[in-house]
C-alpha cells in the first residue's frame, strides 16, 4: 500500500476533475497569464447575467433573492460554474458536489414559492468549506474509479476540532491516509455549518488546506493550491484553498479556521476580509483536527468573505442559533455590537506596529502601513506607536507547544501510505520533542504567563486595538513561508483579529533594500526573499487585533479601519 501513494493521490484528484460537467472545462488552447482572478467571468462558461451575479457580496446576494432578483438555482449555477473554473487554475477544491447544491436550492426555490418567504438569513447563498470542517454519501466507486466510503448519519461528533464537517464528506487534515479511512467521512454537519444549512445556506465544495494543516501555505498530496493575483505565489494556509477560490470568484462566503495565521494569512494573501474570533467565541463542534486532543493552542473557526460586513453576518447566523446550548466546548456569548465603547470618545484609539521587534517589513507593505497611518491620522484618529513585546520568546513557546508530540503524529500518517513529510512540515516541527505530560503542564503554565505579562503590555499601551501588518509581506513564493508570527502571536495570547484589503499592491517602485543591520535570521531570510519583480500584482492586507474577548469592538474596529483606509 505504501508503494503507489502517489497513484491513489493521483486518482482522488482526477475523481475531484471528474465532477466538473464537460461544459464547464476550459478548452486546452486556453491562454492563461500568472493573473488568473477573472478567468471564469471571460472564459464564456458563464453567461453574461452569471458573470454579473459573482459583483456581489453575500449580504447583497440574500437581499436579491429575498427580493427575487435571483432565483437560488440561478446563483448555485453561476457560483459552481466559477468555482470550477478556479479549481482549474488555482488547484483549490478538495471536494465538489454541483449536483446537491443545484438540488438543494430548487428545494429552496419550492420552499419560497410554497411559503412566500426564504428560509432564513442565508436563503440560496453559496458556502464553500475549507475540507477539514463536517457533510452523507453512499458508498460508490467513481467514474475515475476512486472509492469514497460513508457511514450512517450519526449525531455530530464533538471528539475533533478544527476542521469543519459537511454530512457524508470526507476529510484529510492533507493526509491521504486519513483520506481513506472511512472513519474520516463526516457523520454529520459541524456546527458551524449546521447553522448556515438552517438558514438556508447551499453547499458545493470544500477546499484544500495542506499537508498537516500546518502550513502558511497550501500543499498536500493534492499538490500547490496557488494565487488567482499571481500563480508563481502562493495563497496562504492553512486555509489557502478558500482564500482561493474567494479570490477567483469561486465563492462568496467561506468556512475556515485559524490556529497561527490560518483565516488571516491567506485572507491577507488574496486580498480579502477576514476574521479570527477569541478561539471558543464559535462552536467547533463536529470538526475534524489535524491535531486531534492538543488544547494547548486552540484553533478558532471564522470568516472568510468579500466584504467586511459579510464577516459579522458569519458570526451573527451562527451566534443567532445559541450554539452553547448543543455544544459545551463553546463561550455562553451573544454578539453584542451595541456594547462596545471606545478609550477615545467617540473612536478607537489605534496603536501601530511598524514591526514585531524581529522581523521587519518588505517595502510594499511598510508603505501600505504607513499610507494607512497617514490616511487614519488625517480623519482625525488617535494613533499611537505600539511597540512589539517579546515575539522571540513567544515564537518559541510556540513551537513547543504546537507538537508536544514531537511530530508523531505526522511521522505515523506519512507512514502509512509512503506519502513523504514535506518539506514546510518538517519546517514547522523541527526543533520538536516528544514531551512527557508533566513537561506539557509546565509549558501551559508557561503559555498562562506569557499571556498576564502580555495583558499588562497591553493595559500599559492604552489602546482599543493594533493596526499591524498580516505577514511581513506581500503573498511570498511558493514554497518560503516560514515567518509566522505576524499572526502567531495573536493565537498564542489568543486575541482576536482580522484582516482587510487595501486598494494596494506591490509597485515596480518598491525597491529592495540594500544591505543593513538585521534583527534576526528570520529578518534576513525575509529581507533576501524580496525584490518587486517576483511579487508582480500582490495585494497589500493589514491586520487589526483587539483583546481577549473584545471581539465586537476588534469587528467595530475593523469595519471603521478598513473604511477609512479604503476610501
């Protein structure tokens, strides 16, 4: 079995190419260019009204078909034709369902023409999930004669977290061994999708996410999901695939989760909005981890979207449903945007970053930084310098805490199939040791006082939130994203945060710098990395982070941020 893992891996992929109708390829003889964002709007795979339908948010999205402007079946097509055409380009799916989303918005056209009115607050709108979160199938061996394997529904397992289940879908973590474990098939829908099927969401793909679910990348036994803005560069992890396809106009509204940058990254990679709650302010039931029992870092569930206000619709149609009374791992916390206050009056008082004390910025985004500072203090804002507080110190508890297996787990799934341990998890874990219980407490106690000594920086700095950049740069190269603590640290003292697009990008005039004192090896390595050629069309993002807890006013923040910024 361990001989041929790259057959089988081959086979699932062409299983996932198979479920794209023959009208729905690109022709051979297409020429495409490294920007491949707006393939599907003029490849003539969607029509001129669909190719309309994909200028929308997904709040806007559910107002028309409430108003019907549009009919479900109309938006699943052109949302499931798009998302084809990206997986085309970019390598984004991990799984696609066409035919069940178009059947499940006919029922909802039915339901709405029998009722007069929708579902809920989702009605018709397409959800794309990163392929770690839960969904029923038969048993059946494809037409490219890949076996997928089902269990009878079950009630929603609570024994994993992180990614999120669709009922009967199967699940990989980016191994191709738990691929093929039929006990990776989701018994039932995780929480968080349960809620937006109740609200009348339709469902048609899950993304990729990479090998471990533990990259600022995406690259699995599926191979390199890449950038719609530049396909020499990569979309960001670990939920890189929805990043991509969110990018491509594939989607509209994506599941993904975040455990030290995973939501952000890619988010920031690919020019979107997105956003990382306090990590049990969503429920995560039902999920499946590539970690399964590590509590010492504890991923969150979030947005991914094209708007900022899509970002707070996400949170508000699941808070909506009082997961906490289902689900025990997750805070009693409705959202309450009403309650948040200000340190400045009548706005926030921002604090800056120029950098994390290691690491500093490449060029273009030390512009966009400073543009954004310049724009802020122009509409009247309180902005402040915020200085980084040990982020050397933190990266390695980091470390430690993240594979207090010493990377057993991964070693064992490899194992299994033959499949090799790449070469961004070896990254990630080196340095690792396998580390007895009684060590493991000693590190959480560790993490605890990291955590008080963070809060007291914080209290000292007087601010409602930091504006910092994402990463310190633009998307990088494939394969040389091994600087994580722009986002990292954040996870670590478990804050929320999220982040926006600015209407910037890499410049030919972004030169790189020459020769000076650098902070660290990790500032070197990134400094090297940099020149403007190789990021030719990047999208420049920025990161807004607010305490533990305070995820309205890190989400208020944003909002007013971004506007200001954007304009």
């Amino acid at each position: 079995m361990t001989s041929d893992w790259k057959s089988r891996a081959d086979a699932y992929r062409a299983h996932i190419l198979a479920q794209i109708p023959s009208s729905w390829l690109l022709p051979p003889n297409f020429a495409l260019t490294t920007d491949v964002r707006f393939v599907a709007e003029t490849s003539g795979i969607l029509t001129p009204a669909e190719v309309k339908l994909l200028h929308n948010d997904a709040t806007s999205l559910a107002a028309a078909i409430a108003s019907k402007k549009y009919t479900a079946v109309e938006v699943a097509t052109a949302y499931c034709k798009s998302a084809a055409v990206a997986h085309q380009t970019t390598n984004c799916l991990m799984d696609f369902f066409p035919e069940e989303c178009i059947a499940q918005a006919k029922e909802l056209d039915a339901y709405f023409e029998k009722h007069g009115k929708t579902m809920g607050s989702l009605h018709g709108v397409p959800v794309s999930v990163k392929e770690h979160d839960g969904y029923d199938v038969i048993k059946v061996t494809t037409s490219s004669g890949y076996h997928l394997s089902s269990v009878p529904p079950l009630p929603c397992s609570r024994s994993h977290s992180d990614m999120c289940g669709i009922k009967g879908k199967p699940r990989s973590a980016g191994f191709l061994s738990i691929l093929e474990d039929p006990a990776s098939v989701s018994v039932d829908d995780c929480t968080v999708v349960a809620a937006f099927r109740a609200a009348g969401a339709v469902f048609y793909c899950k993304t990729t996410n990479p090998q471990a679910i533990m990259h600022l990348e995406c690259n699995s036994f599926l191979g390199e999901t890449t950038n719609p803005f530049n396909t020499t560069l990569t979309p960001g992890g670990s939920s890189g695939g929805e990043a991509a396809l969110l990018a491509a106009g594939g989607s509209v509204f994506g599941i993904g989760s975040d455990i030290g940058g995973s939501i952000r990254n890619p988010c920031g990679n690919c020019g979107l909005y997105g956003f990382k709650p306090s990590a049990i302010r969503l429920p995560k039931g039902g999920n499946f981890s590539g970690m399964p029992g590590q509590e010492a870092i504890v991923g969150a569930i979030g947005p991914m979207t094209v708007s900022a206000r899509d970002m707070e619709l996400f949170i508000k149609v699941v808070l909506d449903t009082e997961p906490w009374k289902f689900d025990p791992s997750q805070a009693r916390m409705p959202w309450r945007p009403e309650e948040v206050s200000w340190i400045g009056g009548d706005k926030p008082r921002i604090g800056v970053m120029w950098h994390d004390g290691v690491c500093k910025l490449q060029p273009p985004m030390a512009r966009a930084l400073s543009q954004a500072v310049d724009k802020l203090r122009t509409a009247g804002f309180d902005v402040v310098d915020y200085e980084p507080h040990n982020t050397a110190e933190g990266w390695a508890l980091l470390k430690r805490l993240y594979y207090t297996d010493g990377g057993e787990r991964v070693k064992r799934e490899t194992a299994k199939t033959g499949e090799p341990i790449l070469p961004l998890t070896q990254w990630i874990m080196d340095g690792s040791v396998d580390t007895p219980a009684i060590d493991v407490m000693e590190l959480v106690k560790t993490r605890e006082a990291f955590r008080l000594d963070y809060n007291k920086h914080w209290e000292a700095a007087g601010v409602d939130v930091v504006l910092c950049a994402p990463y310190p740069g633009a998307a990088p190269q494939l394969g040389t994203s091994k600087y994580w603590m722009y986002t990292a640290i954040w996870n670590l003292v478990d804050y929320p945060g999220g982040v926006f697009p600015t209407q910037w990008s890499v410049e030919a005039s972004d030169a790189a710098e020459g020769p000076r004192e650098y902070l660290s090896a990790d500032d070197k390595m990134v400094a090297e990395f940099y020149s403007p050629e190789k990021f030719a069309n990047a999208p420049l993002s920025l990161q807004v982070v607010g305490r533990r807890w305070e995820d309205e006013k890190t989400m208020e923040a944003l909002k007013i941020i971004s506007k200001v910024v954007r304009s």
